[in-house]
C-alpha cells in the first residue's frame, strides 16, 4: 500500500527522499512550495512537473503531512509576532489540518530552528501544540543534530512528530537509529586542484578568520545556511590533500580530525591542536589557504547524492540559488531515522 504523502514547504525534496531512501513505496499527492527554483530542482529530481504554488490557496487529502514553514524569523533578531512575519506561516498549516484535510493526516511533522523553543519564541510553538491536540493529536518534541546520524553538519532542528490519537503508535526520540559521523573528506570534492572561483578574497572574511569568529572546518561543518559568504559560515582547507590524521594509540584505528590532526610542514602550518585556531594571522596570503564549500559539497551535506545533484545542475539554476536551496533542506538522514521509528520500517 502507498504512503500518500503532502510536502508543504516542501523545498527540494528532502522527506520524500529519505521515505524512498528506505524503500518506502510513495505516492506524492501534493507538493507545495512557492520558489520557482525549489520546484524546477524537485521536479528535476523526481521527475515530476509541479508548479509553485502558495500554502495559502491548497487544498487536499494525505496519511503524512510534512511541512517546514520559514524559519528565518524563528532566528534571534527575528520577528515575534503571531500576527505577522514569514515563520507564521504554519499557521495556514493549521488551517489546513483544521478544514481542509478530510479525514486529518495520520502523522503530522514540523521541523524548525532550535530558536523555535528559545524564550522569545516558545509561544509559537505552544500556540501550534495546543492547535494540535485541540486537533486530536499527541505530540512528540526533539532535539536532533545531524552530526549524530553520519554527517559531518553541526545542525540542529526540533521536530515535532503529531500522531494521532486513533493510532495506537508512540513516538520516542531516544531509539533512533543513530550513525557514526563520517569524516568530513568524505564529503568534500575529488580534486581539489580543479575548484576554482572558491577562494576567501573578501576582507572582511578575511578578517573574521583571524579574529576566529569564523571557523576553519577539520572534522565537520557549522550549520549550512542560505548564504556561503557569511561569518557564521564554515571554511575548508583549500588543498585539503595536505592534511592526515594519526591512528590512535588503543586501537590503531583513525580518528576523524578530532585529535592528532597534523598537516605537511610545507608552505601550510605544523601540527595543530585540536583545542585551539590556527594562528593563522600569522600566514601570508590567506585568501590562498582557504575556500568556501561548493553547492555539490552542501547538497551533500544535506545527504543528497551526486546523481540527484546533477540532475539538478541541468536546470541552470544560478549559483547562489543552489546554495539557498541547500540551506533550506532538512538533512535527509536525520528524516530517514524519523520514518523508520514513526512507520515501524
């Protein structure tokens, strides 16, 4: 029997390619989302011929609704107000539990920033659970980074999981299958010597390198972000082949970065702590030493794979889009855990 599943927000794709992931047969009904670049990369992906189109103006009928409404204003300088903003927007996802999905969904999951249970925005999110059980749902809420089910991203998102209440099945976030990170090479391009148009030349990055406000990644990433040239945002070795890590000493096995890194004494830097930022104010011609991720290496971040990155490059869609597309996924590992516990798989 098909999963009928709803996409709202639906971005590019990333519940539907976990559920497929786990060999899940999917029926999409619907697929909702307003960025043109967003549809033109899911149809791309999974061959479908969806056009943009609001939240606000759909109707229809599902087992699973997934939805991540804009979480931008979730953000500490966002806006906090239920009457206004991009992030209220999973109001017109009540709204659509409410009235329009007849009988409601089976599952129900929203997935947001960590600042969505902060104090300055927890009456959002106690204002959507009290909608929910009013609904007739019960309510699981958890915490996940993806650097706990094999990518090496610093991302963590709450989701909350709506099950309800006439089905005899319970939520728990604590028997997720968890997965061993991956070594952040693993992630990263093939050749090095051949990206190109990556370098940091901008100086005030230059400049937040040195004062360490912005990280240089060794065994994973900060969380990706809708825009690579920001301090916030993770930098990578330019010629990474020059770096290894030494075996431990109890097992001989290699440690993913996080102790004993070293890099060549070459042109580069000696060894470095893993404690500590490179001093690397003191190296001439930084721009040299560091580039940002390629929107190959964010959408795999993001655990989608090369194939389903080329299928997208096909489209043309500009450069700094790609990286916005990424920014807004939700890690697709991290969604295949989520099914397998919520759908018994």
């Amino acid at each position: 029997m098909k999963l009928k599943i709803l996409e709202l927000f639906g971005g590019i794709g990333a519940p539907r390619k976990a559920l497929e992931n786990l060999g899940v047969d999917v029926k999409s009904i619907d697929y909702v989302e307003i960025l043109p670049y967003a549809v033109t990369a899911y149809n791309a992906m999974y061959d479908n011929n969806y056009k943009p189109q609001s939240v606000l103006d759909w109707n229809i009928n599902v087992d699973l609704l997934i939805h991540g409404s804009p979480c931008q204003d979730f953000s500490n300088a966002g806006k906090n107000d239920l009457k206004s903003g991009r992030s209220i927007l999973y109001e017109r996802t009540l709204e659509i539990i409410d009235r329009e999905l007849k009988p409601r969904p089976k599952y129900v999951i929203w997935e947001n920033v960590k600042g969505l249970i902060g104090k300055k925005h927890i009456k959002h999110y106690q204002h959507y659970i009290k909608k929910m059980e009013s609904f007739g749902y019960i309510n699981y809420t958890g915490i996940l980074n993806s650097l706990d089910f094999g990518i090496p991203q610093n991302r963590e998102r709450v989701f909350t999981i709506s099950i309800r209440n006439d089905i005899s099945k319970w939520f728990n976030f604590e028997v997720l299958r968890k997965r061993p990170m991956q070594p952040l090479i693993n992630f990263l391009e093939d050749n090095p010597q051949a990206i190109d148009g990556y370098d940091v030349v901008q100086p005030s990055m230059i400049k937040s390198i040195e004062t360490g406000k912005t990280t240089i990644a060794m065994t994973y990433v900060n969380t990706i972000t809708t825009k690579v040239v920001r301090w916030n945002t993770s930098l990578v070795w330019k010629d990474y082949t020059n770096f290894y890590v030494y075996p431990r000493g109890t097992d001989g096995k290699l440690i993913n970065g996080s102790h004993n890194r070293a890099w060549k004494e070459d042109k580069y830097i000696g060894c470095i702590p893993a404690s500590k930022i490179p001093q690397i104010s003191k190296i001439e011609d930084k721009h040299l030493l560091f580039r940002y991720l390629t929107q190959r290496e964010c959408f795999r971040l993001m655990g989608f794979t090369d194939e389903d990155f080329d299928k997208i490059l096909l489209k043309k869609i500009p450069k700094n889009t790609l990286y916005k597309l990424a920014g807004n996924s939700i890690v697709v590992q991290v969604l295949e855990a989520i099914f397998e516990e919520l759908l018994d798989l």
